[in-house]
C-alpha cells in the first residue's frame, strides 16, 4: 500500500503535539562542579571527580544556572515553585557515568506557563497558544561517538569512543502539555514554536541555541487520533532534533508514518525514534520508558532549592521585551513589507540588521546587504551567516561609505569580501584594494569616446534612437574603468555624448 499523502493523513486524523526543548544554559561552570564549559575543547579535558562519579564525590549547585532557569520560567509565563528538589533519573547509558542522572521530577521548579505563537494558515495570521507544564533543572549527559560503519550510529560501528566534557553542563527541560487543535498546521506550529523559544532564549542570554552544536534540541511527541474522538493515540517521540526545517519535517513524516499504520490496521509503538536529515524520515531506537522505569527518587546529596520572592521580583524587572512584541515593534517603526519581515526572521539576521541600524545605518540598507550579498557568501560557503567575519558595526560603515558616494553597490560588494576574508574594516579594503568610484567627468568621457570608438556600429545605433543598444557600451565604459564608475551617471554621459540626452 503507497504511503498516504499529507493532505490525506489530515482529512481523517488529528494530529496531537508534545514538545520537549532541551537547553545547554551558557555558564562558565557545569551544573554540579566547577568544571569549564567550552564548547570544543579537547576529550576529556573539562572533567572531575564530581561530573566522573568518582567515589566520595559530591556535586554542589550552581547558582547561576538557578538564576538563568528563574528567568526562563518568567519569560514562559510559569510560576515559579518555592520550594522545588533534584531527584535521581535511573538508567544506564556509557555517557552517563553515575548511571543516573540527576534531574527534577514532581517538584520542577518552574510549572502552569504558556507561549503564543503566530503562523500564516489559509485564513491569515492565527495565534496558537502553547502551555508549557514545566520548566525544569537537570544535568546533561556525556557524548558518545561511533566509528566505523556507514551511519555514526552504534549499529555497524567497529568501536565506540566517549567524551565526558559535556556531561554535567546545565540544562534546561521545557515541556510542554499537550497541544491539540493544530490539524493541519501541526508541524508549522512546532517549528514556530521553537523558533519563539530560541528567540527567547536568546534574548535572556542564557544560551548561544545554537541548535547544530546541541545547545537547543526537540523531542517531538506525536499522535493522531480519528476526527472527532476524543480518546488519545499512542505516541511516538523524535529525540534530539537539531534545526527549525527538521522539527517541521520531523512531524510531519511521523504524522505519515502514524497514518499509515493505522489505515492499515496496525499498532502504533510507543518508543523514541531518530530522524534522519538525509531521507526526513525517522528511524526506530528503543521502547520509551514510562516514569516508573526510571525508579525516581530525591538526590539525598542536594538541598531544596527554595528562592526567595523578592530575588524573583528582581529577576521579572530585568525581562527583555518579548520577541514578539520586538518584531512588531521593528516592523512599524521601520515600515518593513511583511514579505521582508518574513525573510528576516527565517534567515535569522533580525538581531544583526537591528544592530546594524543602531549604529546609524538606513534599516531598507542594512537589511538589504544582510539578506543579499552576505547571505549569499554565507550559503557559498555552508556557515551561519552570524560566522561570518563581517558585524554590524562593517555594515554600517558600508552603508555609510554608499551613501557619500565614495563607493558604488557594486564596488561595496568587493568591499564586502575583502572584509569577510579578514582583510580588515571597510575602509581599510577600500584604502588596501584601491577602490574608489571614477567621478571625474573628464575621465568618464575620455572613456566613453574610446569604446564608442571602438564599438563604432553600436554608437550609430544609440545615435539612431535604439537605446538598448547603449547597455553594451556602458559596460565596456564600466571594464574600462575597472568597475569603478557610477552606472547612472556613464549612461547619462554617454546618452549625452550620442545625442539622445534625456
């Protein structure tokens, strides 16, 4: 039987969301020892006897990441718990070197939050609101890596290394409750789901999110159930989802995945599953435990955490403005199609482009160059565009240096490179490389009367009245000049020297 079509899978089931986020916090220490937090740092070099599970070890709370867990709580909308512990989370694992993992259970210390999120659906822009059920501390776990066989997976591998640099940084679990009434837009809204998160996150500062190095992963939780029914399918759940494109996809191929097998009569099996970036579909891993599995029971070497009421009050009036609100702020005042505002938020370079304009640049020009030629080096060269050796403060330059003339959009372009090849600020690309725009009248038509010379039958034509003839002879007054004269002003020099002045 063929695979049913998504249009299909949504016109006799109803798709059921659960979303876990994990967040690796951005502090300098891990989460119940001393140990550094470098992302990249040689094996094994950031360990201890605390995050080893040496014997006789005990681990000690860090109070930064406390602070950081507050803050994403009241950016959530959640209560914040006062009186919230750790717990053991039992199970084995290579990269887990306790065996457990110390985690929150029934008393997370943030709980009852939401967030509202906005897609385009076929009516226009709608609003879901997600609710969040918990915001809660735990620690993260070693990394294992697979050698040999064709998948970096363990099945196939020759042999398998371990790295405990990351095991015992901070982290953060947003869980929400079930979401339902997505229908259609199910995988949209998951996608803008943790794209506010990311956004949010962002803004707090408490992480980089940078999802391709694991600092912001999805758990997707999926089910369906028949139009209609009130009673719950069973669910799958994608772990460790790595980009906004994959959670969409993720959703919407085990929403596929589901039908089919329940059109067919069949079971769906709860367990967790990996999805595959090269094919968008996801593979099974392992039977998915149920909370008794995991034998929970408190930490008896960690005290409650009980924060006091005015610390959180004083944490609630440092709150960013919410991303959605900056959006809507940022469109008005610099009266952004919605096309473009689109375009920003997709690429990712709303945060550069404002930074951009605060440092004096025109926002139609800042977020031009943004989206244009730096995006376009950034795609060349399969990076994130925030990776690139060129910031905000280069932009503004740039945009300043066009707007006074002394470069054209396309010398700026060579500008451009030369920065992000690390050939210094703009203006010292420009004084290095020599670029400058020919403004000379004299010089421009020293080099008009030589390729109409040249170019004698394409003159006479120009002459003749056939204007878009002139398009040849303005780029070879362009070569001539090296690329260095202003368009506009060679054509009007050249319509003049031809007779066919405007």
């Amino acid at each position: 039987m063929a695979l049913p079509t998504y249009d299909e899978v949504i016109a006799k089931w109803d798709p059921v969301l659960g979303l876990e986020v994990h967040v690796e916090l951005n502090t300098k220490s891990k989460m119940f020892c001393s140990c550094a937090t470098e992302f990249g740092a040689a094996p094994n070099t950031q360990t201890c006897p605390v995050c080893l599970a040496l014997p006789g070890a005990l681990p000690v709370v860090n109070e930064k990441a406390i602070e950081s867990t507050i803050l994403i709580g009241l950016a959530l909308n959640c209560k914040i718990a006062p009186y919230s512990r750790f717990a053991r989370k039992n199970y084995f694992y290579p990269d887990m070197p306790k065996n457990f993992q110390i985690s929150q259970y029934d008393e997370p210390i943030c709980f009852d939050g939401y967030v509202d999120v906005e897609i385009e659906t076929d009516e226009g822009l709608k609003q879901f609101r997600i609710e969040v059920e918990r915001v809660h501390m735990e620690e993260d776990t070693g990394k294992s890596l697979h050698v040999g066989g064709a998948t970096g997976r363990i099945h196939g591998a020759d042999y398998s290394l371990l790295d405990y640099n990351r095991a015992g940084i901070p982290l953060v679990e947003i869980v929400t409750k079930i979401v339902p009434g997505t229908g259609k837009y199910a995988p949209e809204v998951a996608k803008a789901y943790v794209a506010e998160l990311r956004d949010i996150l962002r803004g707090l500062k408490v992480s980089d999110v940078k999802m391709e190095q694991g600092s912001l992963r999805c758990d997707a939780n999926v089910s369906l159930k028949p139009i209609g029914s009130d009673v719950l399918g069973t669910r799958s759940e994608t772990k460790n989802v790595n980009s906004l494109r994959s959670v969409e996809r993720a959703i919407r191929g085990e929403m596929i995945r589901h039908a089919e097998l329940l059109n067919e009569g069949k079971k769906v099996k709860q367990e967790t599953r990996h999805f595959q970036e090269d094919t968008g579909l996801t593979r099974s891993g392992r039977s998915k435990e149920q909370a008794e599995d995991y034998r929970y029971f408190p930490d008896p070497d960690l005290v409650p955490v009980t924060p006091a009421t005015i610390w959180i009050e004083e944490l609630r009036a440092t709150l960013p403005e919410r991303p959605s609100l900056r959006r809507k702020r940022i469109k008005e005042e610099w009266n952004v199609p919605d096309k473009e505002m689109a375009a920003m938020i997709n690429a990712d370079v709303l945060d550069i482009v404002e930074a951009t304009v605060l440092l004096g640049a025109d926002p139609t020009k800042a977020r031009t160059w943004w989206l244009g030629e730096i995006s376009r080096i950034a795609n060349d060269q399969n990076i994130a565009i925030t990776d690139l050796a060129i910031t905000p403060k280069d932009v503004a330059e740039l945009v300043a240096l066009v707007a006074s003339g002394e470069l054209t959009d396309k010398l700026a372009r060579q500008v451009v490179e030369g920065v992000i090849a690390g050939e210094g600020t703009p203006s010292e690309v420009v004084a290095q490389r020599g670029i400058k725009v020919v403004n000379d009248d004299g010089a421009l038509m020293a080099a008009i009367e030589k390729v109409c010379a040249e170019q004698a039958e394409t003159a006479e034509k120009v002459r003749g009245g056939h204007l878009p003839a002139a398009g040849a002879l303005i780029g070879a007054v362009m070569k001539e000049t090296k690329g260095q004269a202003d368009a506009a002003r060679v054509r009007k020099l050249l319509l003049g020297h031809l007779g066919q002045a405007n």
